[in-house]
C-alpha cells in the first residue's frame, strides 16, 4: 500500500475533546454513562421485541432493527473514544483508522437509510391502513432492511476506497476523538479539491436526498392524519412526532458535516459528539416513553422476570 500511494503515516494522533486532564476525566464519566444507557436501553427495547408476541407488526420489526444498528454505531466510536480519555498517548494505527471510518459510515448509512423505510412504514400504516398488512408484509420488511445493509455497505466502501488512496507523507494529527472522512482527508499530501466533490455527492447528497424523502413523506402523512382521521388521530401524531425528532437529531449533523467544504469548524466536535453519541442514547428513551405498548410489553416483561426470581 505504501508503493502504490506513497502513504508513510502508519499511525494517527486523535487531539481529542480537550487537553485539560481534569475536563477528560468529567467527559470521561459523562460519556461512560451515555454509552451504558445507549447499551442497555437499545438492548431492553431489542430483548422487549423479541420476546413479546404482541410486538409483531413491521414498525416493531424496524425499531428492532434500528436498536441494533443503534448500538453498533456507537460502538465504532464510544469504546475507543472512553479509553483515549484515560491515556496519554492517543494514537490509532492506519488501518485501525481506516477500519473505523468504514464501520462509522456502513452503521451510520443503514441508520439513514433504515429511518427513511420507517418513513415508508408509517406513511403505508395511515395513508394506506386497509392494504398495511399485504404491503408490509414480513418478507417485504427483510428485503428492506437487508437493501438498507447493501446500501450502507456501497456508500461505505466507496469512502473508504477514495480515503485509503489519498497520499498520507507527513501531518498525522486528526483535529478530533475519532476518524472520519473530513478531518483525515485534510490530512493528505494532495489537493483534495475532486476527492472533496466526490465526497459531498456520497455523504452530503445521500442526506440531503434521504432529509428530503423524509420530510415530503411525513408532511403528506401529517396532511392525511389531519383530513382524514378521526379515531386513533393524536396516536398517529405521537408516532410521527418521536419519528421527526430522531430524523432532525441524526439528519442534522450529517448534513451540517458532509453537506460543505472539509474545512475546520470549531463546532464539528460538537456536532460529532451529538451524532455518535447523543442519537444512539436518545432513540430508546424517545421510543419507549412515546409508546405506550412498548412501555407496556417492558412492564410485563419485567413482572415475568420479578416472579421467576421470586420462585
């Protein structure tokens, strides 16, 4: 790989959220317990569907799903970013770097892609509630989510490929907490003018063209609740609010990062820490305090637990 791109960076230096000892002990404990919440939430609402019989339909199904890419997504980055907080020496080799970037952008394109079907999913269930059950059926669903992997899997591979080309001959210091396509592709020995173009047309249109799936399907399923419905009305709103707000919390950073030049913001830390950190530990408290039948299959759930140790 070295002859073919003239690459002499074997290992990158990951500057963090702050150089203060005392300030990474705090984001130390503050994102321990985010990814603590982010595991045990996403797998209770995981287990939840699993094992209750009522959970059926294809909006539980997707929620499952999005749980578990939930918890991957933050496991690309959490792990390593709590352990650099305690070390001296934060570095991540090249291919770690490069193995990273893959998995942050194939489990943050499922997660695109898979909200943009659950959009597909509600707007069926509203618009469509006499035909919901032939539609979505449980094939169809797995044929979904299996095109949302293939997808994320394209989108992912070709940053990677374009990214791993790059000539890397001297800076080695990532201006953040982990890698990702902007801050290491400045990095190149290069002019990135192109790379840059084709970048934004992969991650930047790819948001973009998802927010905008989004936001016409729900505005046609707010319309339809409004003229048509009389009976299950505010439920349909309390679904289709919590789906906005997850859509606004993961669609916002990514259009703000990839959506314009590679250039350094003093924001993109921020924004960073609320896509790989406050979205995945946000969606099962949304999820399950807005839904009353998940609350409910959680209660039994724990009811059957609390008797079984009891006997």
């Amino acid at each position: 790989m070295e002859q073919r791109n003239h690459t002499v960076v074997t290992e990158f230096v990951l500057l963090g959220l702050s150089h203060s000892r005392q300030v990474q002990l705090v984001f130390f404990v503050l994102f321990l317990l985010s990814y603590v919440v982010i595991v045990l939430g996403n797998l209770l609402i995981i287990v939840t569907i699993k094992v209750d019989s009522c959970l059926t339909s294809a909006m539980y199904f997707f929620l499952c799903n999005l749980s578990f890419i939930d918890l991957c997504y933050a496991s690309v980055t959490s792990p390593r970013m709590l352990a650099d907080l305690l070390s001296q020496r934060k570095t991540i080799s090249f291919n770690g770097c490069m193995a990273q970037l893959f998995f942050l952008h194939f489990t943050g394109g499922a997660e695109m892609f898979l909200l943009t079907v659950m959009a597909y999913d509600r707007y069926v269930a509203i618009c469509k509630p006499l035909h919901y059950m032939s539609i979505m059926s449980r094939p169809t669903c797995c044929r979904l989510v299996a095109a949302c992997w293939v997808g994320a899997f394209v989108h992912s591979i070709v940053q990677t490929i374009l990214t791993i080309h790059l000539p890397f001959c001297g800076p080695n210091k990532i201006d953040n907490y982990f890698c990702d396509v902007p801050p290491v592709i400045r990095l190149a020995c290069t002019n990135i003018y192109v790379i840059e173009l084709l970048m934004v047309s992969n991650s930047g249109l790819i948001s973009l063209g998802c927010f905008l799936v989004l936001l016409v399907s729900y505005t046609v399923i707010l319309v339809t609740v409004r003229l048509r419905l009389r009976d299950g009305k505010w439920k349909a709103l309390s679904t289709c609010a919590s789906h906005i707000t997850v859509v606004t919390l993961f669609f916002g950073p990514c259009m703000f990062i990839y959506l314009r030049p590679f250039s350094n913001f003093s924001a993109d830390k921020s924004i960073a820490v609320i896509n790989t950190v406050l979205t995945p530990m946000v969606n099962p408290l949304i999820y399950t305090l807005r839904n009353k039948k998940v609350k409910d299959s959680m209660c039994r759930l724990w009811s059957r637990h609390r008797l079984s140790t009891e006997n």
